[in-house]
C-alpha cells in the first residue's frame, strides 16, 4: 500500500529531516569540534566525529522523515566518496541552503526558478575558488593532512607515506593487531594472499622464497596429473615452485601437501586475487616481471610455461614479488600507461599496478589500546589520506574563510545571491562555535580586513591568508558546495512523496495474529 504526503505536511517533514540530520553531524566540524557516540547492536558503542558515519547512523521512525533522510545523506556520502573529506561542511551549507530556500518559497519564489539560479551562482563560485588556489607544498600537503584527521602524528605519517608513492591506491590501510601502528614501505609487485590451504605456511606468520619458479594459470588445476612434468623437474632441481591458479581441487591440495613432507624445497599453490578480467590483468603482470607464460589450456603444460622471480614473500594477507628491471617491463608500463589514458571506470585498478611497478606500496597497520580506539584511528587515517591526494589539485585557506571571501564577492542580483551570501558564511561560524569562541567579534575583525587574513583556531592568532597552512583541498571545497546545491535544489523542488505503508501493514497482520 503507498501513501502520499504533500503541501504543508512534505514541507514540515523536511524541514524536520535536515535539521536533524544537520544539526547532529555539524557539532563535530572543525579542530575543536564535538565526538558523537554510536550505538551498535553487535558490537561496543562507537565514539566518533567523522561526519560521513554519523550521518550514516541517523535514521528516524517516521517513515516520511526517513525517506527525505536517506536523500539528503547522499550529500554527503557522495562527498566522502568523490574526495574522502567534506561531508560536514557540505551538511553544513544544505541545511542553510535548504531552510532559506523554503523562506523564498513560503513568500512565493518558483521553486524552479530559485533552482536555476542556484546552478548559475554554483559556477560563479567555483570559478572564483580556483582562481584562488595554489599548488602546495610539502610543508603544506602535512597540514592539510593533519587538519582532516585533527591529530599531528597520523598527518605526518600520512604526508610521509604519501610522499614515498604519490598515489593513494597504492596505499592500504588496516586495523592492526597490536597497540603501536606500523608503517611497512614494499618494494615489489603485491597481491592478496590466497593461500589454497592454512598448512602452506606450516604455523609461521611468513616464508620467504629465493629465486623460485614461477607457474601462471589462468584455469582451475583439478589433476596433480596436469603439472607432473613441472613438478618432476623442480624435485630433480631442488628448486621451489609457486603456482597460481584460479582454484583447486581438494585432491590436488592434498597431493601437493603430501610431496611437501618429503621434499626438501616447496611447492606453494596460491589462488589468482579478484575476478574476470582483474584476474587476468594480474597474470599478464606477473607475466611480465617473472617470463612465465600464462597457461590457458590446462590439458597443454610443460616446462616452457615456467618463469622465475628474484625472491617471493608470503604471509597469511599478501605476497610480495621482487624482480630485476628490463626493457620487456619498461615497454609494458608505457601500455598500461595509454590504458590509463583511456578508460574511465577502472582508473584506480591501473593506477595502482602502474605505481607497483616504479615505486612499490605502503601498508599502514593501525594500531591501539582497544577495538574502539583502533576503529576510529583507521578512519583518521582514511581522511587524511584522501584529503592529502586531494590537495595536490589545488589548496584554499581553510577553517570556512574561503567560503565567507567569495560570499562577499557575490552579487546581490538574485535570490540565489541572498541565500548563499548566507550559507557560504555557515562554516565558519559553525567552526568558531564549536571552539567555544565569539563569532561576532572574530567575524567582524576578519570582515574589517576583507578577509586578507584568517583566524588561527589552534594558536588563537590572526594569520594572512597567503602565509597560513590552515587549508582545505580545492576539490574538497567544490564538492562540498556542488553536493549541498545538488541536494538542496532537488528537496525545494519536491512537492510530493509517495512511500510504502508495507511495514505498517506487518505490524497489524502481527499484532492481529497474536490477539
């Protein structure tokens, strides 16, 4: 059964939504704002202010309030998303786009009009903020690092790491196991580590391989019969042999496990990371640093299959192939270069093999005294890590002074104009307030200087603007402004809402089976 709010009602109800969405997320914006506990029901509450979980974890029990919820969350999600950082400051600017647009409609502005003028004020204001932007530097780079995740030490490794690889795919970032985190710099081609069996690694945490051979098929290996020339000629060598498929028998495990136990050398099977077409592109890799020759017809295996490679690590999460350079690889990574250039959907998935390639990964194990402690350190870290590959593009001023400039800037010749002059003013007034500090007063002393200089939160100091490294990444800004104006535009111009009553209808099924 659906249902149909309208009019008054749709409008309330929105109202509602985004000021409880807003007004929860935005108590944590800047480097004094406030920590929201998280309940969950399988695990210890979750302390926090990242803004992108918190909004993910408001929902509401009215059915019409939710819906519009789920909508204006989208803002910021898709901030996070397009650029790791934002999602506060672009809640911030959507509820005052949003609860002034509703003021103009209410006194009679079309809501398409006032929608159309939004946009052309959008590009108005984007252009001005790249006008603005500069190209950073290190010193600079560490501080937007360290102002997206509020804490000095992981903005410094970050900036670090970052600087090693100069490519955020090649950076992977997980919970560790013990209280200190650890940074492990990998030189080398690195895959997932999908051992075919636990026993491969006989108890130990890894095993390193010298020159051993290498064995690529992009099959399933079903019979030990299909490599017995392979393995024939690696006993009578004493040599060790990797392979990789894309699965195994049982049977097959267990012969291989069996020749383990009486040989002096070992033979691994590992199982080919990711699926279709990734699976192959891993192959050719490998391919390429080892000489191996990829086999596709299992029924056709013999000992000019095999490559070799420097030296292979394994633990139980990945494998590590170090290889000597040649012209074969230098003529492979211009391919995978002009790939780059040409596609659009798997952009990260080349990057990420190119930079393997020249400059290795960073793996950064992020530790703490608790579960809870740890889980909110590894989401620092996937800010700053996002916020710092971001600011390579372009750095502005930051703590919400960009925004408050361009606001001056603004022409008051539409109603669009009146209402951003407003919201564009929010985040720094939202900052300010959440540092416990007079807005007014630091307001009017940066107005009074139009805006040449910016207030330093953390040192409680005036700064110019073109000395300061309080900063925000340029793309970080324009998504932030784009999402609230998205979002925004499209609930002003909302007039009706059809939801379903199904859940409702469960209940009085329930309750009337139980009478």
């Amino acid at each position: 059964m659906k249902k149909v709010v309208s009019g008054k009602e749709l409008q309330d109800k929105m109202v509602e939504a985004i000021n409880l969405l807003c007004d929860t997320v935005k108590i944590t914006l800047g480097p004094k704002g406030n920590n929201v506990i998280i309940d969950y029901s399988t695990f210890s509450p979750f302390i926090t202010n990242d803004g992108v979980t918190i909004a993910e974890n408001i929902t509401s029990e009215d059915e019409v309030i939710n819906t519009i919820l789920e909508l204006a969350k989208e803002a910021s999600i898709k901030t996070n998303d397009n650029v790791g950082d934002g999602t506060t400051t672009t809640l911030v600017l959507l509820q005052s786009i949003f609860n002034e647009g509703i003021k103009l409609i209410n006194n009679g502005i079309s809501p398409i009009i006032l929608k159309r003028e939004l946009d052309n004020c959008l590009e108005i204001i984007i252009c001005k903020l790249k006008s603005m932007a500069h190209t950073p530097n290190k010193e600079e780079l560490k501080r937007v690092a360290i102002i997206s995740s509020n804490d000095e030490v992981i903005g410094e490794n970050i900036t670090n790491a970052y600087l090693k690889v100069l490519n955020r795919d090649a950076i992977s970032i997980k919970e560790g196991e013990e209280d200190i985190t650890k940074i492990n710099y990998l030189k080398g081609y690195m895959i997932d580590s999908l051992l075919a069996s636990p026993y491969f690694l006989k108890g130990l945490n890894k095993k390193i391989y010298n020159e051993p051979y290498l064995l690529l098929i992009n099959n399933n290996l079903a019979d030990i019969e299909f490599i017995a020339a392979i393995i024939n000629r690696v006993i009578a060598e004493k040599e060790d042999l990797i392979i990789i498929a894309n699965d195994y028998t049982e049977e097959v495990i267990q012969n291989i496990l069996e020749i383990n136990m009486n040989y002096e050398k070992e033979i691994i099977l590992l199982k080919t990371p990711e699926f279709g077409f990734k699976q192959i592109e891993i192959l050719k890799d490998l391919e390429v640093i080892s000489n191996a020759k990829i086999i596709n017809d299992i029924n056709n295996i013999s000992n000019y299959f095999l490559g070799r490679v420097s030296r292979i690590e394994i633990d139980n999460e990945k494998v590590i192939f170090n290889y000597q350079n040649n012209n074969h690889i230098k003529d492979y990574l211009m391919k995978l270069k002009k790939d780059l250039k040409n596609t659009t959907s798997e952009m990260d998935f080349i990057s990420s093999r190119i930079n393997m390639f020249k400059k290795g990964k960073v793996e950064i194990l992020v530790g703490a005294k608790t579960t809870t402690e740890r889980r909110e350190a590894k989401m620092r870290y996937d800010d700053a890590m996002w916020a710092i590959s971001t600011a390579r593009e372009g750095i502005l001023p930051g703590s919400g002074i960009t925004l408050a400039k361009i606001s001056n800037e603004l022409d008051d010749n539409s109603n669009a104009s009146i209402i951003l002059k407003i919201a564009l003013n929010k985040p720094l007034k939202q900052i300010l307030d959440n540092s416990g500090l007079n807005y007014e007063e630091i307001y009017h002393e940066l107005k009074d200087k139009k805006f040449n200089i910016l207030y330093n939160i953390n040192t409680n100091i005036y700064e110019d603007i073109k000395d300061t490294l309080v900063i925000d990444p340029l793309n970080v800004v324009i998504n932030a402004i784009k999402n609230a104006i998205s979002i925004a535009s499209m609930l002003l111009t909302t007039t009706s809402i059809i939801i379903n009553e199904y859940q409702n209808n469960m209940n009085i099924v329930n309750n009337y089976t139980e009478m």
